[in-house]
C-alpha cells in the first residue's frame, strides 16, 4: 500500500536519504493520523544509521537549527510549523526495576517492535526504490479501522517493560474513542502495581491528557475497572459503591462524578475547570452519613473537599498555585447556587455568593449546571429554569451593586484616621460590619453610606471621631 505524504519537507528528507545513502521512514503518530485524517505536526524520522547526523544534514538543506540530545541519541529541528525528531534505528531491552531501556542498533522492524501499539508502529518508507510505501508488519490499519488498541508484542510484556504505556493506551482509547484488546486489558489489570516505578508527574501528564478528552469518562472507566485508578488516584475510586440501609440507598458518586465530568467537557476545554467537576464531590466518602429521619447525608462535603483539594494536588504533582485555588473555590462553592435555585433567591444571598465568587461566578455556574444529573426530565427542566432565574439575579445585582471582586469603600487606614485608632482589633470589626452591612443590602456600597456607617458602629464600640474628622 502506498500513501501520499503530500507536504513537501518529505521530499527534501528522500533526497538526503538518497545522497547519503541511508534508509529513512517516518514512523509512528504522523503516519496513523493520515489514516484517521487528523492534522499533524510532528514528525518522527527513523534512520538505518546516525539519527544525529541524518538531523544536521537535514538542517543545512532547510536552513533550520537543530537541537541534538545526545544521551538519547536524538535530534529534532523546527521547519514552519512542523516539529521533526530523527533518532536511529533501534532495540530495546528492559531491567524489571527500571523503564530506562537498553538501547542497541537495530532493523526497521526492531524499532517497529519496539513501539507501544500497533497503530503507532506504522511507517512510511522515504526511500528512492519504494517512496510511500507502507511498512505495517503488525496490521496497524486493521487495527484502526477496527478502532483497537493492541501491543506489538505480547502486552505483558510491553506493560511490564514500560507500565507507562498501560497508561498511554487508556488515553489513547480515550482520545480517540478506541477499545482496548482484551488481552492488553487482561495485561494492565495484572501488571497494575507496575505503575508504582513511574513518576508521578508523567503519571499525571497521561491524566490531564484523559481529562483533557472529550469524553473523559472512557479513560476512568478503564482506569477503575483495571484498578489502576486505585493506585494512582485512590481517593477517586473511593468515590465508588452504593450503601443501602433500610432499603435507602444513594447515588453511586463515581459514575455521578464521571457524568458531571462529561457535562462540562460540552461546554469547556479548561482542564482546571475540569478538575473541578472531578473533585466536587470527592469528600462525600468522608462525610457519608445515615439519618433515620433524612436517609443518607454528606453534610460538609463541599467544605472537607475543598480542605483535600491541595493535598490531592500536591499528591498527583498538579501546580500548587492559583490553578489550585481556582479549583478549590469552585470545590467549596459549588452548592451555593444549587441551593439558590431551590428556593425564594434573596439579594442577599445573591450579593454574598458574587462577594465570595468573583471572577469565577461564569465557571461556577458551569460547574453547577454539569452536576445536574438526574434522569428526570421533570427536575433537570426544573433546575435549569431556576438556574436561569439565578443568572438574571447575578446579572440584575452586580449591576446595581457592583459586588463582585468588591473592594471595601472604607478602607482599614480610613478607620484609623477617623478615630485615632493603631491597627487593632476594633478596625477589623468596624470593617466586617461594614461589609455585612453592604451584603445584607442595608445600606449601599457606596462611600457616603459607608463613613455613616463606620460613625455609628465606632459609637456602639465607645469610639469618638477624631476633632475635624466628624461628618455629622
């Protein structure tokens, strides 16, 4: 079978391997996205040879700077908008301890047996005699159309030489809405412990780019019912499991979890919102309760999950910064509206929602939407119309009121000057009722309203204006 590469860089790289005399392929995800018709830009070359010195000849004709990691025996330079990687020929074996292999030249078909899956094995050849033919020893385009991802080599032995690969398999079903073998499932559910040798954080890269899918829930399913989600996200796969107490029972917040997930990927591609919805519920193992008179309850869900937010981060190496806390405040949130749009929806509770929000009231919103996920038409009609109702009284209030991001109009400094006051104790409480008083709407937020106000609660603290500053 022959393909057309149709950019024309690969012309240029069958001319070097012409002058040079050296057998060059391009192999791996370039190849098997021509098949799925899937815009591609990088490129990796494989040489019979040096991969470094196919790589310098190819930037002089391109006039592109190559950057050589020798340790790996690699090369990759930047051509417009393609990235192209040259490494030669090679096989590899592994030490039980380690994912780093043992590296000795090698055959094409050496270095095709050496990749992770089928569908990644293809190559195209770039040589004179056979340009554009299809090198596929281990039908690869079967296995595409048959949308399967399968192993080279017996999977035992690809997920036990590399188990980061039984994590690139579940991501690549994921992305591309694959099954996976059963016999590389049979594989990842037997060599799952293996996963402990891999860093945390390419651990995590796979799982944000599982997260990052549209359809997340593909990649958690296989994660749990392989049981690596148990090891490397325990707190998630805690989530799973109904108990039933006098024939009450609760939703199974796993699978809830996974649906609010899938929700919100509809309507964003922010991972961070993202891992919001798979962390909003996260603490209701922790919280699950049976109340005779109420059945099963998780009271303070929302506050506990916020307080695991920055252990869990920390724990999957995600960033300890303001990623972090954006999720957490969305974790802590994210009932407010919910509970808004239950009942009778005061200014008040509006205001204090806005205050505590902020900027992130539009992804709270978001999240709150994606929870619903009830199978009644009835309900979700009804929670989506209240939630639209919400929205109104966010927009109506921020516009008379200006709540959000809210800036006191009294400043700390204000406070002491009026008085004569150091920084103490009294400031702090002229300064919260100040706010609660502008949250509750008894008086605007505006500075006029707010000196008058500091003038009466300083009074009721036994405070005196200083002489000059009293605007009565």
């Amino acid at each position: 079978m022959e393909k057309n590469l149709g950019h024309p860089v690969f012309k240029v790289l069958a001319d070097i391997a012409a002058h040079t005399h050296t057998e060059a392929y391009v192999i791996g995800g370039y190849v098997r996205d021509i098949f799925l018709q899937r815009p591609s830009k990088d490129i990796d070359i494989v040489v019979l040879g040096n991969g470094i010195d196919f790589a310098e000849q190819t930037g002089l004709k391109l006039k592109s700077k190559v950057a050589v990691f020798k340790n790996f025996g690699t090369a990759m330079l930047r051509f417009r908008d393609l990235e192209i990687e040259f490494v030669g020929a090679r096989k590899e074996s592994y030490r039980s301890d380690s994912r780093k292999p043992i590296v000795e030249n090698g055959t094409i078909e050496d270095d095709q047996l050496r990749r992770d899956f089928t569908i990644n094995a293809l190559a195209i050849s770039l040589n004179k005699e056979n340009y554009g033919q299809l090198v596929d020893p281990f039908n690869g385009v079967d296995d595409l159309h048959q949308k399967l991802i399968k192993t080279p080599l017996d999977p035992e032995i690809t997920f036990s030489d590399d188990p980061l690969r039984m994590m690139r398999a579940i991501r690549f079903a994921t992305q591309l809405n694959f099954n996976i073998d059963q016999a590389a499932i049979t594989a990842i559910t037997q060599q799952k412990e293996r996963i402990k040798i891999v860093s945390k954080e390419r651990i995590t890269d796979e799982l944000n780019k599982i997260i990052l899918s549209p359809v997340p829930s593909i990649g958690f399913k296989y994660l749990f019912d392989t049981g690596l989600l148990q090891l490397i996200f325990p707190q998630m796969a805690n989530l799973f499991g109904v108990d039933i107490i006098n024939g009450k029972g609760h939703k199974d917040n796993f699978y809830h979890t996974l649906q609010v997930l899938d929700n919100i990927c509809t309507v964003t591609d922010d991972l961070w919102l993202r891992w919001a919805a798979i962390l909003h519920d996260i603490a209701k193992p922790a919280t699950k309760r049976f109340e005779e008179n109420h059945g099963w309850t998780f009271h303070g869900h929302e506050d506990k999950g916020a307080r695991m937010v920055p252990q869990i981060f920390n724990q999957l190496k995600l960033p300890l910064n303001e990623k972090m806390k954006f999720v957490q405040k969305l974790v802590q949130l994210h009932l407010r509206p919910i509970v808004l749009a239950q009942e009778v929806v005061t200014d008040s509770a509006v205001r204090r929602l806005l205050f505590d929000a902020g900027d992130d009231i539009e992804s709270l919103m978001l999240l709150c939407n994606a929870d619903v996920t009830t199978k009644n038409e009835y309900k979700i009609k009804k929670y989506r119309n209240n939630f639209e109702l919400v929205k109104q009284k966010l927009k109506d209030v921020e516009e008379r009121d200006k709540i959000r991001n809210w800036q006191p109009p009294v400043s700390g400094n204000d406070i002491m000057e009026m008085f004569g006051l150091a920084a103490g104790k009294e400031v702090g409480i002229i300064k919260n009722a100040i706010r609660e008083a502008i949250l509750e709407g008894e008086i605007t937020n505006s500075q006029n309203d707010a000196m008058t106000f500091m003038l009466i609660k300083g009074k009721e603290l036994g405070l005196v204006p200083i002489v000059g500053n009293n605007t009565e």
